[in-house]
C-alpha cells in the first residue's frame, strides 16, 4: 500500500528533486504543501542545485495546482522561489503568490516591478499588485499598504520602463478609485495602439465604474479578436445590459475566445433569454472545453439570477472620465511583439 503524501520522508522528495533522469511523482508535489521550518530549510540548501527545467515544471505544476486545489499551500515553497536565478521561476512564484493575500507580498512585488533584471518578472509583480489594490478597496489591507501600492503602479504606468510591465501596472489600477487613475485609462483607450486598448478595457472592466459603458459598447464590434473578447469581458465585469444583444451575436464569432468571452459575459448580465440559449448551446456543442465552460457560466448565473439582475449602473455616478491624450503615445510606435 503506498503512503500518502505526508508520509513521505522529505529526503525523497529531495532525492527525487535531483534526479532528472525519473519524471517528478505527482505524490511528491503534495508534500510540496504546507512545508515544515525544518524541511523548508533543507529545500532552501539544496533548490538551486536542482536541475533548471526541473525547478522550471516543479513551479508550473505547483501554479496550476494552487488554482484549483485551495487546501494547498505553496506559500514556503513559492517564497523561496522568489529568489531563483531564473526568470521563469521567479515569475510562477509571483503568479502562484498572489492568491495568497499576504500583506508584506505587497512591499515584495513593489521593490521587484522596479529593480528585477527580467522585463517578465517586473510584469508579473505587477500585475500581482491588483491583488492589493482589490483588498484596498474592500478596506481589508491597511491605508499606508494600498497607498503604497498605488504610488507605486502610477509611477510605473508612467515611467520608462518596457510597454509591458506599463500596461500591467494599469491594469492592477483598475480595482483602484484614485483620481489619478480614470485618465491614464482614458488615454490609453484614445491612443490608437492595440495592445494598450486592451489593458484600457481590461481596467475598465475591474473598476466597477459605469463612465465606461459607450467605450466598452463600442468595442464590441471591434475588427480584432482580442480587442472583441476584452469588450465582452469588460461589458461581463460591468453588467452592461444594453451589451446583451451584440454579446448574444458574438456566441457565433469566428474566434473562440470572443465566443469563450460572450459565454462568460452574458452569464454574469443575465436576463430574459440568456439562460435558454445557454441551456441550447450547451446540449449542441460537441467541444469537451465549451460545454465545461456552459455548464460553469450556467451555474454562475444562477447567482446572478439569485442577486434580482443587480447591474453596476444601478450605482450613482462617480464623476466624469477625465481627459489625458498623448500620455502613451511615445510607446506606440514602438515594434513590439507583446500581447495583451
């Protein structure tokens, strides 16, 4: 009979850690979790002598796993990893850390947005940053760490530093009702490049504001595929109801993604309708990914329909969008191969 995970003696897992040559037992992952003192400080002495790829799929294992498994915890072993030499490592731990809410991470992912080597790091840490931005509007993270926090990504949004890690940092600002932030995200949705539109709708999804429901409409219809599914998220995020009639024409888009998004969006909208050609598309489609993702956005629209169809614009106003055109224009005509 084979132990379980916990029963595992760590030196296995260390010995198995080390030796490339065997595939990394999906048992020794669990005994990854809720790591000991004494056996995180003797992964700490041995991480980097692991093979690189082996840390490299050790970490995207333990990121994957972590979304959908919450009794795990990869918080020790992600810590540890932070401190990786390489890029990719560092990356998954930030994206696997983030879900974990932790209020010094915050003081963490400032100081590497700013000064890692790896333009995909600094990336990574912020957008890892819109998780504190979230939790500092919900008042569940002190003033000082959200003002931090905010400083920080505005002064990222616009500095000099590569497009990508610029248009994360907005989009961490989304959550964010500082004054400074509606205009950046006006200019970035003005300012005629692709990429920066959809981290402007990207933002205008997160911020819960209804000054951005003509914008977000008005994409919809865009002739790209990204900028059509970033709409359709947006108008999702929103609960634009007047998006319903074009959400209900993009479920038969040529990209699956835009269809993916219209799913998702007119689940959390709901209205007269919605769940029957859900309900439809669900016994038509023949595609095992579609019909997991139907039956999720059914199930999450019974919450909607639970909530009486409460819309965002049923919330007052909050002031109007402010105006900042030219803010990011300087990027655009840069050649980058970056994707939203």
């Amino acid at each position: 009979m084979s132990k379980s995970p916990a029963e595992i003696p760590f030196n296995k897992v260390i010995q198995a850690l080390l030796d490339e040559s065997k595939p990394f037992h999906p048992r020794f992952l669990y005994r990854l979790s809720d790591l000991s003192p004494a056996d995180l400080a003797t992964l700490s002495t041995t991480w980097m002598k692991i093979p690189q790829r082996r840390r490299q799929a050790v970490m995207e294992d333990v990121q994957e796993m972590n979304e959908s498994d919450y009794l795990m915890d990869f918080s020790s072993l992600s810590r540890l990893a932070l401190n990786d030499q390489d890029p990719l490592v560092r990356a998954l731990a930030i994206q696997t850390l983030r879900e974990y809410e932790e209020p010094d991470l915050a003081s963490i992912f400032l100081e590497m947005m700013v000064k890692d080597a790896d333009t995909q790091v600094r990336a990574a840490s912020a957008s890892a940053l819109g998780t504190f931005t979230y939790l500092g509007e919900l008042e569940e993270i002190s003033e000082q760490i959200l003002r931090e926090v905010e400083d920080g990504l505005l002064q990222a949004t616009k500095g000099k530093d590569a497009t990508l890690v610029r248009r994360r940092a907005l989009e961490a600002l989304g959550f964010s009702s500082r004054e400074e932030v509606s205009p950046l995200i006006e200019a970035a949705y003005e300012a005629g490049d692709r990429d920066w539109l959809i981290s402007a709708l990207f933002a205008m999804g997160r911020s819960y504001n209804a000054i951005w429901e003509e914008k977000v409409l008005a994409k919809l219809d865009d002739e790209n595929a990204e900028v059509r599914a970033e709409a359709a998220e947006a108008a999702g995020e929103l609960s634009l109801r007047k998006s319903t009639p074009k959400l209900l024409e993009l479920l038969e888009d040529d990209d699956v993604d835009v269809r993916a998004a219209a799913i998702w969006a007119l689940a959390e909208i709901g209205g007269e309708g919605v769940r029957e050609t859900l309900e439809e598309l669900l016994e038509e489609t023949e595609d095992e990914e579609e019909a997991d993702l139907l039956e999720d956005a059914l199930e999450n629209l019974e919450f909607v329909e639970g909530m009486g169809g409460f819309s965002i614009l049923d919330l007052p106003e909050e002031g109007e969008e402010a105006d900042e055109e030219g803010l990011f224009e300087e990027d655009f005509e840069e050649n980058t191969d970056e994707q939203g």
